[in-house]
C-alpha cells in the first residue's frame, strides 16, 4: 500500500461512527441503482420472451402496433402473397389477445395474455409447449405458463398435479392440461396458449382472416435482410416486415422508450446516483474541512495540489469499494426475494455489476473532485 493510500486509509478511520454512516449511505445509493437496473433488464427480459422464441426469420405486423400487449390485426392476405416471394421457404401465423381470467376459486379477474397458434406447426422454440400440441387440436384446450404471478399459483399446482382445471377466459370455459415455462412480464398476469380454433372461439369478434403476427422461415443461405425489403417494397403501407431480431427490439423500444415504465426505472438509477453523490461529498468535504491545517502543512512543505488531490481521489475509491461490496451483497438478497414475489427474472449478471461497480466509483471520483476544492483554494499563510 502506497503511502497515500495508507493516509487516505487513515484519515477515513479517524472517526469509525463517521465512516460506517458513510459506507451505509453508498450501500444504499448501491442498492438502488441495481434494483432500478435489474427491474429495467427485467422488463426487456420478461417482454420478449415470446418474441424470441418464435421459429421465424421475418416476422410481418401491422404497421400501428405498439406491442405485443397491442398488437393490431391484418389480413392473413398478406401473409400468404410474402409466400410467393423467391426465398421463402414457409409461412405461419399468430393470434394474441388480451383475455379475462375468471375461475370460482380466485377472488377477483386477472388479465391474461392469450395466444393462438396452429398446432401442427412449431411455431415456438419452447419443447415444453410443442409436446403439447396434439393436445391443443382438441376443443378448449389450452396450456399455461408455470411461471405466472403469485395468484396463479393455486391453479398451476393443480395442473402440476395431474389435475385439470376449467377457468372461464372472456366468458367461455377452458380446459388447462398443461403446463410450459416462460415467465410473467409487466403487461399481464400469466400467459394462456391454445389453438387458432379455440382462440377465436375465446374471442368471438375476431375474424379468422385477420391475425396479428405473421411468421416467415427463410430457405437456408438467403440474404433475410434482402428478403425482407423486398417483401416490404413490395406489399401494400397496411404491413410492415421485421426480421426477427429487429421484433425484439421493436418490444423493448416500446417499453423503454414509449412507456412511464422504462422512464421510471432509468429517473431511479439517475436518483440513485446522485444520493450516492451527495453522501460521499459530505464525507469528503468534511474530512478535508477538518484536516485543512494539515493539508495546508503538506503545501507549504513543497507538495503540489495534484499530489493532495490525488489522495482524496483515493479516499474516494476506498469509500467506493467499503460501499460497493455490501450494496452488491445485499442485492443479490432483493434480487432473489423480488423473483419469488413478482416470478420477474431479476438475475445478477456480469454486465450489470460491472456497470453499477463503475457508476459507484465515478459518483465518488465525482464528488472528489468537487470536494476538493476547498483544499485547492486553501492558502496556507491564510491558516497559519
């Protein structure tokens, strides 16, 4: 340890009851800048879930939808003239609605998001759904998601069981023999998949001819960019054609940018940055406040200003690391309780510490700096 670092080591322990309201304070401001970037990856995570699963290279939309929670129709039509186009080796389609769950055993409705696909197709990468679905060519069959919120829970150990159970989803009764793993999001309470016949026996106003996602398998070495703008410039304005990548991505730009939610959680990691700011420039300011006679010896001995502020840069960074460590610690408790209470995958990951690690010591180094000048100004004829 260099000799600054030793008295930047010694000057924070001075006062022990000083340094641990400190720690506590950048432990806090640690914790509440994970939570807010976990809830936030959380929310991309838990809303394209779906979207990643979905055995396609294209996928075709109407052009006014926001989301999978608002997904406007458009006429199967179209799906069927992108068939035509050189390239495209096979075709499938997607309804979504958003349904009302009603069973005698639960206290109020749930909302539900509510899939139909054909089920002699593979129309999502999920094996637990596709065993299922010679099952789904039967009358008011569907399956559910396991991983729904906590008041679906009765019902999915019923089914987990053996046991099938018969909700009522928008008035018609539906029997669940299944169940798959995907995960509940911040749009809707659980998710319900089931044919394209029951879907449009669940949503009566719905017209077969009108889906909601159309899905397109390329044929193997074809450029998919190229294929997709030309299906594009080709079609009428009323579709829009995405590779599959771009889908995701069209979801999570609807939830990070277009609603309060994205903004919310991005303001909560703002916020706690600055906490954390003003908690560790009151240390600081405090700590060369009460050693200004002594930095002022140091100046008049020769030393440079860059040589003092060098060693409150490093009080800065042991303040950093002292509340790092148990805010990271502490979080992966939250995170972990968090999971079990809303079925969201908030998850540590590498990315995620890495940066709240960084934020941490930059919000120190910042409020440094800041800090600091007093010291920089301080003359020491003007104290002794």
């Amino acid at each position: 340890m260099s000799h600054k670092l030793f008295l930047a080591w010694l000057q924070l322990t001075r006062e022990k009851a000083r340094l641990l309201v400190a720690t506590a304070g950048i432990a806090f401001a640690v914790i509440l800048m994970f939570m807010q970037l976990g809830f936030q990856a959380a929310l991309s995570e838990s809303a394209t879930r779906v979207h990643e699963s979905l055995n396609a290279d294209l996928v075709m939309i109407n052009p006014r939808s926001r989301a999978l929670m608002s997904m406007n129709n458009f006429s199967r039509r179209r799906l069927y003239q992108a068939l035509g186009f050189d390239g495209v080796e096979s075709i499938n389609s997607v309804y979504v609605g958003l349904g009302t769950w009603k069973s005698p055993a639960s206290q109020r409705d749930r909302a539900i998001l509510v899939l139909g696909i054909d089920p002699s197709k593979i129309t999502l990468h999920i094996p637990e759904i596709n065993q299922y679905l010679n099952k789904l060519k039967l009358d008011d069959v569907a399956i559910l998601d396991r991983v729904s919120r906590p008041e679906f829970k009765p019902f999915i150990t019923e089914v987990a069981q053996g046991n099938t159970i018969a909700p009522e989803i928008n008035g018609r009764k539906i029997k669940v023999v299944g169940l798959f793993t995907v995960g509940s999001s911040f749009g809707s309470d659980a998710l319900l998949i089931t044919s394209e016949l029951n879907f449009l026996r669940i949503f009566k106003t719905r017209a077969a001819s009108d889906i909601n996602i159309g899905l397109v398998k390329v044929a193997p070495n074809r450029n998919i960019g190229r294929i997709a703008q030309a299906i594009q410039a080709s079609l009428p304005k009323d579709i829009q054609v995405l590779t599959h990548d771009e889908f995701v991505q069209f979801e999570k730009n609807y939830w990070q940018k277009n609603t309060a939610i994205g903004f919310v959680f991005t303001l909560g990691t703002i916020m706690g940055f600055i906490v954390g700011s003003v908690i560790v420039y009151q240390v600081l300011y405090t700590n060369v406040s009460d050693h200004l006679a002594e930095y002022a010896t140091l100046k008049a001995m020769g030393y440079k200003d860059s040589y003092l502020l060098i060693m409150v840069f490093q009080e800065a960074l042991i303040l950093a690391i002292l509340g790092y460590i148990p805010g990271f610690a502490l979080t992966l408790g939250l995170y972990d309780l968090t999971r079990k209470a809303t079925s969201l995958p908030m998850a540590m990951d590498t990315w995620r510490a890495s940066l709240s690690l960084i934020l941490t010591i930059l919000m120190c180094f910042i409020s440094g700096a800041i800090a600091v000048r007093k010291l920089q100004a301080a003359d020491p004829a003007d104290i002794f």
